[in-house]
C-alpha cells in the first residue's frame, strides 16, 4: 500500500514534469526520488509515468492516480488542520451548564467574546441549577458550569468565583419608596416578600434572611418561585418587593423599578463561578475559562 511520502513525491513529479525540479521542490536527491516511484509503480501494478530525458509525462492510470493522490493529499492536511485547532480549542464542541441568572449579563457577554475568538467552537447550552452542575459535570453531560456560588463540592470538580454583584430590591413603580434613590433594607419590614427556592442552592434565602434580622425583622415571605422573570412579574403585578441581582435590572420590566439600598450588608450580593472536571479539561473548556474570567474582570 502506497504511504503518504510516496504520494507526495508522485504529485510533485506530475506537477512539475521533471525528476530534477521535483527533487528541489521537495528537498531530496534525485536517485531516492526515482526509486521511491518506480517502487509506488511497483505497488500498482501499473506504469504512472512516461519519462524521457527531456520531460515527464503521465500515462492514463498516472493522470488517475495524480487526481486521487492530490485529494487524498489534501483531505489528510485537512484532518491535521482540524485535529490541531480541536486541540487549541479553535474548533469542536463544548457543552456550558448555566445558571439563569447569568442570562441576564455575564453569560451573553462571555459568549459573544468567546464566539468571536473561536468561531469554528460550537457552544452548547444547558440550563441547570448549582446543585444540578457537579452531577452533570461528572456524566459528561457538560464541560463546563457557570454558577452561582456557593457550588457543591465533589471530588475531581474543580470550581472558581469570578464575578460578583450586588442585590437591588425591585419594587412595584407605584409604590411609596419608589421615589428615593436608595431604600434601607428595614423600610421593607412591613413589605411582602418575593424570594427564590432553596433548592437553587446559592445561598440566597439564607443570606437575604441573615440580612434582615441583622436590620431587625424576619422577612414575610409570601411566594418562592423558580424563575426570575416570575419573580420580577410578581413584583410589577404588586403582590410584594424582592431582591435581585443587579444585572436583572438592565433590562427594565413594565411596572417595576429597581433601587439600590442604602448601607447594604455584605451579605446581599450574588456570586457567580466555574466548575470543571479537574481530569484533562480540553483547550476548548480551558479557552472558556479564559475569556469568562476576562469578561468578569471587566463587567
């Protein structure tokens, strides 16, 4: 079976009409060039050439041959193309756990700068909860988790916080403290409040609780609810205040205005990070945490 330095030295032949220029072109003497392809003849069964000491000329089955030759050629450089740039992560596939808050800002601004860098990467999405990441992590269902901290450790899961920002309560337009620029947390003692689930698991009612017993109420939750956008509807349908990462707030919802708070505790914030498996990550998942890490630090 003919081997690839074979083809090539046939194909610079047939190309070049010449045993001698064929020869510099491919950096070789002469007398291994002619014996490398009276062996490939050999191997055919076949003459491919039709040599003289002028000019090289192709017989029918060598004009075949140097049509196959030059394709096979070709789609092998391809495969190295593509192999090589899978593993600079420039081409391929990752799947990216998310957690919906980071819908709003951090992830379609991580993926914008990702898919301009990587355009040959094909990013895939899977929408999951802290707690859901790590399993889905080790199944192989993801390569790559965007969270929001705390996560839960597990062996061979590495993770990382890289961004974080600060709660706003979100209150109905026509509400008495919608005029002020910033509310302090025990001017919502008597309010009604939204929050989401434990189950999320970030923390967030266990932090949002401790801050408002430190400001000297116990929150009145009236409804938990799973999605964001819910919460926030819920908000502008005045059924109760809540409070929600900052970046919910860009993108204005009928009905509902967002106000800082005054001397906020350190304890309302909203964290978001990494997690990946710690066996091997691809170039691609390494590229990833690159550019989120990037696009936190300037957020």
């Amino acid at each position: 079976m003919p081997d690839v330095r074979q083809l090539e030295r046939f194909v610079a032949v047939a190309e070049e009409r010449n045993f001698r220029r064929a020869a510099a072109r491919l950096h070789v003497s002469q007398p291994p060039l002619s014996d490398s392809i009276r062996q490939l003849e050999r191997e055919i069964g076949a003459p491919l050439l039709i040599r003289d000491r002028r000019r090289v000329e192709l017989t029918k089955a060598g004009e075949v041959f140097l049509d196959r030759a030059e394709l096979i050629l070709a789609q092998l450089d391809e495969a190295v193309q593509l192999a090589q740039a899978v593993a600079e992560g420039l081409s391929g596939q990752i799947a990216v756990g998310f957690f919906p808050t980071a819908t709003y800002e951090l992830l379609p601004l991580i993926l914008k700068r990702y898919r301009a860098k990587f355009p040959d990467v094909r990013v895939r999405l899977v929408e999951l909860t802290t707690p859901e990441q790590p399993a889905a992590l080790e199944q192989k269902r993801i390569d790559v988790g965007l969270f929001m901290a705390p996560t839960v450790g597990r062996a061979g899961i590495a993770h990382e916080s890289i961004h974080r920002e600060p709660l706003l309560v979100a209150l109905p337009d026509g509400h008495a403290l919608a005029g002020r620029k910033r509310v302090d947390l025990g001017q919502l003692r008597a309010e009604p409040f939204i929050f989401i689930p434990p189950r999320w698991g970030t923390g967030y009612q266990a932090r949002v609780s401790k801050a408002c017993l430190d400001a000297g109420f116990t929150p009145n939750i009236i409804e938990e609810v799973e999605h964001l956008h819910t919460m926030v509807g819920l908000v502008g349908a005045g059924m109760g205040v809540a409070l929600i990462a900052r970046s919910v707030s860009r993108f204005r919802p009928p009905g509902v205005v967002f106000r800082e708070l005054k001397d906020p505790s350190e304890l309302l914030y909203v964290e978001f990070g990494l997690a990946w498996r710690e066996d091997a990550p691809s170039a691609a998942v390494e590229a990833f945490r690159e550019t989120a890490r990037a696009v936190a630090a300037a957020a």
